[in-house]
C-alpha cells in the first residue's frame, strides 16, 4: 500500500445525512442494491452512508467497481472485522477472512484444488460432467414424479438438493438422496445464512441489536446454529477421511486438502490441520446455495418467457438431437443457450452485492479520499442494470449477447459482473457455468417446463447475500418416452 500523500485536503465522498444512533440504516429498505442505485444517481458512484457508527463507502458502475478492486486491487481486498465473519468454517474461513500472506495461501491451495477437480482440463472436465450429468438424470426423474398428473411444484429445493449433491461429490465423493430429509433441511437453511452476511445486514453494524429481543437477534442466532451444524457435518466427514487417507490414492477434495495440508505440501505448510475442514466447509456452502439460486431462475425464467424455451430446444435438438447429451464441448455449437444464461445471470443479478470487503490502507479513489478499515460495498446490481451500458436493461433479451453471425458476443459476456472482480473474485466462476450450461441444456433436451396458469409469474424476490424468487409453480413433462432402464 501506498500512503496517501500530497491531498493536503482530503475529500470524503458524499453521501446522505447520517441519523443518530442508526446512521442511514432505516433507508435501505429489502433491496439495499436498488436503494444504492438511487442515491449514486444523486451522489454520484462513489458514496458514504452511516451504518450504526461505521462509515460504509458504497461503489456503483463497473468503471469505479473495476478501477477500485483491480486497479487498486491489494488496497480492497479485506473483509470487515464483523462477529458473524468469525462464526463462518470454524472461524477460519477464506471467504470471510481478513486479507494476509497466510489468507493468499488458502485462497490459492483452494482455487487449485477446486479447479483440479472440475475444469482444469479435458480428463477432470469430463469426470465433473459425468458427475453433473448423472445429477441431472436423478433430478429430472424427481421432476417427472413431482409433475404425475399434471400437477405444480416449486423447484427450488429439488435444485437445492441436486446442486448440492455436486459439491459434495467433490468434497466427499458421496451424493444423497432426494428423499433424505436431514440432509435436505441441512442444505435448505442457507436463507439464513445470507441473510445475516449480505451487504446491509445489521447485526454487525449495530451490535445492540443483539441486546433485546427482536427479529434480527433471532436471525443472529440461528446464523451461529446453521454455521455450527454445518461446520459439524464437515468435520464428521473429514475425520472419516483421515482415518481411511491413503497418500497413494486422492478419492475427492477432502483427501486433497488433507495431503496438501495435514501433510505440509506447498502453500499447505503454512496452515494448521484445522483449515482442511474450513476450506471444505467455505467451498460446500459457497457453491452450493449461489448455484441452485441460478438453476431456480433458470426455471423461472423458461417457463415465463415459453417463446424463449422452445428457441432454446430447437437449438439443442438442431445440434444433438436425442441422440447423445450436451457436453462442455458443445458449448460453443450452443450460443443461444450460453446468452440466455449469461442474460438470466445479468436480468436477476441474482448476487447483487459482494461479500461487504474493507480498505487494507488509506487509499484515493475516483478523488475521493478512503481511510484504511473502512467498509466497502460493491454493487453489482448497478453494472448489470445501467442505462449507459445495457439497451433496455429491464427487460429479458438473450438475444442482446448474439452478434451479427449469432455467435456469442464476447466482449458483452465479460461486463456481465456477478462473480465479482479483484483479489476477492470468486473462484468457483468456471465451475459454476459449466454447471450451469450442463444443467440447462440436458434439462431442455429431456424435458418441457410449464408454469401454473392459476397462479402469476412474478420476478419478485426474496433478498439475502442471494436474490431467490418467490415460491413458484412448474409441471416438467418429458419431451420423449423414457426407457426402462432410465426411468
Ligand atoms: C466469493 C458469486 C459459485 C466459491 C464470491 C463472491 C461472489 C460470488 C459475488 C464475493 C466476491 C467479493 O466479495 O468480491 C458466485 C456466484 C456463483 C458462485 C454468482 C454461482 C453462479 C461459487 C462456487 C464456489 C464458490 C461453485 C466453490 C465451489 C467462492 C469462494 C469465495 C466466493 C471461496 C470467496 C472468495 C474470496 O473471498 O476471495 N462468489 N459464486 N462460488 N465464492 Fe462464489
């Protein structure tokens, strides 16, 4: 970090007036993102509200978010020092961890690890396909029998269960069942958990809440209980990795990360055994509730916009028929199918804010002067959402990501922001669109989704660290006769 020199007079950013006590905490409404969007049109992208005591510098449009967290990358990377921080992966989470050589260590043994074994290259790919693919074959049968009659269900906790399932197959190398009702509830409880973290949250920006009885200590408190029994799941499993590890054999990220760790092997030497189970516990949860949240408006969306479905299907039958599913390598025969997923991402802007981040020192930005610890929001929801970038941004056009030939716009892709940018990037992107693409497609090739006529389609939401629709009604039909032997 550099010291902030040679601004004799230092300009704070402006923002609105702080009440006492409260700060502007009463202002930011259920959709703190869109309340932001307001005010940078009043004060401009780079703006301070009080929370409780603390000042919070909120950054808007993808020129000041790029210019604060790539160009002064280092100087943004912390996270806040927040007690619900510390409750995450037995208080030793990378996601939530303070910026330090040792939390450069973890981050880059659990992006390896993580990318050894999904994406990093043909044979792993495949592996993780297969594994997706045989998701999706059980989540389709769970569909097919949720629909028997024609009747409606809400998908959510079916893609909960199934995009859980693919995390813990890399974790642990062991899927449960759609009818195991504990480890539904396990998976299921993560609202909670976005609820308190989110940018906005008030537990941690006005720590007297938490001395009276009211609905916000209530949701601190099942966040510890959530963090505990979650934490406790994956310590199970690892201890039963470590009594059956053999050096010889690496069955799943577990294994990896007892070697790489437990066994001081590279970057792994600088952390205690501990983290084998915090880097377990930070992957399971980050990839799980952010991806079935995606695959939930994926379905939303399909069945709101049937015109949009049918495109989509046509475009997968023209290029694989039934003969064979869709693989990663078909991703570049399928642009149509890789827009609608890059505009359901930037339509929902499903994770509107980051991870709330910090300032590591003193730092300018945009000419405005930010002391060191200051809270940062980062708000993704603005870049997806502006006028100046986007035609019509309201409105759902995966087309707008075709280009004249109606390949993929490249260019376009890439200011889509909803895995963030920077030190703190998310190391689950690559993972998660793969995903994604494999889910959507096999899904559309098998089967036809439709939505409840009885009941309005709405893209209102639910916020936590996570935009998720409303409960809503679909029936799944199987666009051909299925075999025996796949049903
Ligand atoms: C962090 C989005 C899937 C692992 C983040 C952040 C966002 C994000 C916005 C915060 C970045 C910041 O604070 O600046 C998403 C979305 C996903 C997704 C939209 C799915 C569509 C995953 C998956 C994994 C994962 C599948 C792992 C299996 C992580 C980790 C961090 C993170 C470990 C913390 C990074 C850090 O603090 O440096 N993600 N994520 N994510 N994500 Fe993801």
């Amino acid at each position: 970090c550099l010291w902030v020199r040679g601004h004799g007079q230092k300009r704070s950013p402006p923002g609105p007036f702080p009440w006492p006590v409260v700060g502007n905490a009463m202002q930011l409404g259920q959709m703190p993102h869109l309340t932001f969007c307001r005010m940078a049109q009043i004060y401009g992208n780079v703006f301070k509200i009080k929370l409780g005591t603390r000042d919070v510098v909120v950054l808007n449009g993808e020129a000041t978010i790029r210019r604060a967290l790539v160009k002064h990358r280092e100087e943004f990377a912390g996270r806040p020092n927040f007690s619900s921080f510390k409750m995450v992966s037995g208080g030793r989470s990378m996601a939530f961890g303070a910026y330090s050589d040792l939390w450069k260590a973890h981050k880059k043994i659990a992006h390896s690890t993580l990318r050894a074994f999904s994406t990093v290259n043909t044979e792993t790919t495949r592996q993780f396909e297969q594994h997706v693919a045989a998701e999706v074959k059980d989540l389709i049968r769970v569909f097919l029998l949720r629909s028997t009659d024609g009747k409606y269900f809400d998908p959510y906790h079916e893609c909960t269960v199934a995009i859980a399932n693919v995390i813990c197959a890399l974790c642990f190398g062991k899927r449960y069942s759609h009818e195991d009702d504990e480890f539904k509830a396990l998976v299921g409880r993560n609202d909670k958990f976005g609820q308190t973290v989110g940018a906005g949250s008030l537990v941690d920006l006005l720590p007297w809440l938490q001395a009276f009885p009211n609905p916000v200590r209530r949701l601190y408190q099942s966040f510890k209980d959530l963090n505990l029994e979650f934490f406790d799941f994956v310590k199970d499993k690892v201890s039963q990795h470590r009594e059956t590890y053999n050096p010889e054999v690496t069955r799943d990220m577990s294994d990896a990360f007892i070697g790489l760790i437990d066994h001081g092997v590279g970057d792994g030497e600088l952390l205690s055994k501990e983290y084998v189970e915090s880097t377990v516990t930070d992957l399971l949860g980050a990839g799980q509730d952010t991806n079935s949240t995606a695959l939930t408006w994926i379905i939303l969306l399909l069945v709101k916009y049937p015109h949009i479905q049918k495109k989509l299907q046509e475009e997968i039958d023209r290029v694989m028929g039934q003969d064979r599913v869709p693989t990663a390598e078909d991703r570049a025969k399928l642009p149509y199918v890789q827009a609608f997923i890059y505009e359901s991402m930037r339509f929902s802007s499903f994770v509107p804010m980051t991870i709330p981040h910090s300032t590591t020192c003193d730092v300018l930005i945009d000419g405005f002067y930010i002391p060191r610890d200051t809270i940062i929001f980062v708000n993704q929801w603005s870049v997806n959402h502006d006028v100046d970038k986007w035609t019509n941004p309201d409105q759902f056009q995966p087309d707008r990501f075709l280009d004249e030939n109606n390949q993929l716009n490249k260019d376009l892709i890439h200011g889509v922001m909803i895995f963030s940018v920077g030190r703190r990037r998310c190391i689950g992107d690559q993972l998660s669109m793969l995903q994604l693409f494999l889910f959507t497609s096999i899904l559309l090739q098998q089967c036809s989704f439709r939505s409840d006529p009885k009941q309005e389609l709405t893209m209102d939401c639910i916020n936590s660290l996570a935009l998720k629709p409303l409960p809503f009604g679909v029936s799944v039909k199987a666009r051909r006769q299925l075999t025996n032997q796949e049903t």
